[in-house]
C-alpha cells in the first residue's frame, strides 16, 4: 500500500496489538488462542487484499477493523467483556461503524460497475438500513448461541432484552453518523474523487473513474 500517513501507523500498531494479544493468550489462555488467531487473520486479510490488488482505502477503514478486532480480542483474551460492564457496548459501536462504512464501500462499488448513478440520499439511507441489517443478523446469532450452546467463550451473549437493545441502538447510531457523513461527502466532493484515490494504483481497473471491465472476472 502506497499510503503511509500517520493514520496508516496507527492501523499498523492496532493491528499488531490484535496479534501481541494473541501471544499473551499462547502464555497465559492457551483456550483463547485459536479464537484470537482468527481474529488477528481477518484483520491482516484486509491489508494483504488492499496490497495484492493495490486498491487502497482510506486509513480510517483500516484502523476502525483493527480497532473492531482488538477490542473483541482483548474482550476475550483479557476477559474485558466480564471485567467490564460497557466493554460490549463499545465493541458493538466501533464494529457498527466498520460495518457501515462497509456498506459505504460496497455501495459505492455497484455504483460505479453498474453505472447506477445513485443520488447521496439513496446513499446515506443505503448505508443506514445496511448498518442495522447486519446488527440485526448478529443480534440473532447471539441468540441462537446462547439458546443452543450456552454461549461464547465470554459466556452468555445477550445478558437480557435491555442488553440487546443497547447494542442495537449503540449500532443504529453509528450507522446514521457514518450515513450522514458519507452524504455530506458525496454532496460536497460527489463519488469520483475518492473512488479515484481507492483504485488509481489497481491493475484491475480500466479507468479512474467507473468500472468497464475488470480482470479479476
């Protein structure tokens, strides 16, 4: 990746914390160590995709996954979500906003190979509605979880209703920050600009600023 502004560092030492809490686990949870492995694959998965295609994001994508991923693996490994009675609340509102500015990316994306020239409006609402669909399945995942295997290794996932509506109401409001945001974005620069910047280096792209053909099929 041809960024490297301090935001980028900064993606870089969040990311190496994701992998310094799955030594601590080696040592003292080897339990946790498979789990924080994981962890630690998926956020490197995003930067080895970025490096392999030369599509780079902006810095923020890159430290709010890594962000997203320390804070669950400390959650388990350091036991921070027992320790710490908002510690899921905070995990929810960090991955929440990942998650939208996801649908930002993906939104933006379709646009640009389908050439449906979608407003800012659509945009923003798009990003919304993605934000708590996505919050919604996880909210069901917890509970078939913990309605059939007792939980996660942090134990039960969803103390009580209130517990579930905190976190939907955590998510939904990221997700109408990271909306509004975008919307005000595209309504002040509009969809070329940064697209540009995201693929000007890819060998996968035939023009800077819309998808005719792609090499990847």
């Amino acid at each position: 990746m041809a960024d490297r502004s301090p935001g980028m560092y900064l993606a870089y030492i969040t990311q190496a914390l994701v992998g310094f809490n799955v030594i601590l686990a080696v040592f003292f949870k080897p339990s946790d160590v498979a789990v924080g492995t994981v962890l630690f694959l998926m956020g490197l998965a995003v930067y080895l995709f970025s490096w392999k295609t030369r599509i780079t994001f902006p810095w923020f994508v890159y430290f709010l996954t890594s962000l997203a991923l320390l804070i669950h693996t400390s959650g388990y490994i350091q036991e921070r979500y027992i320790k710490f009675v908002y510690w899921d609340v905070l995990a929810h509102t960090v991955s929440g906003t990942i998650v939208a500015l996801i649908g930002f990316l993906v939104i933006l994306y379709l646009d640009k190979v389908r050439m449906y020239n979608l407003d800012p409006l659509f945009v923003g609402i798009f990003i919304v509605l993605f934000g708590t669909l996505c919050e919604y399945l996880w909210e069901v995942w917890e509970f078939f979880m913990d309605t059939f295997f007792g939980g996660s290794l942090a134990g039960m996932m969803q103390a009580n209703n209130a517990d579930t509506m905190t976190d939907m109401i955590f998510v939904l409001a990221s997700s109408l920050i990271v909306g509004a945001g975008c919307y005000y974005y595209l309504k002040r620069y509009g969809k070329d600009a940064i697209f540009h910047d995201m693929v000007k280096d890819s060998p996968y792209f035939t023009s800077d600023t819309a998808i005719t053909k792609t090499k990847m099929g």
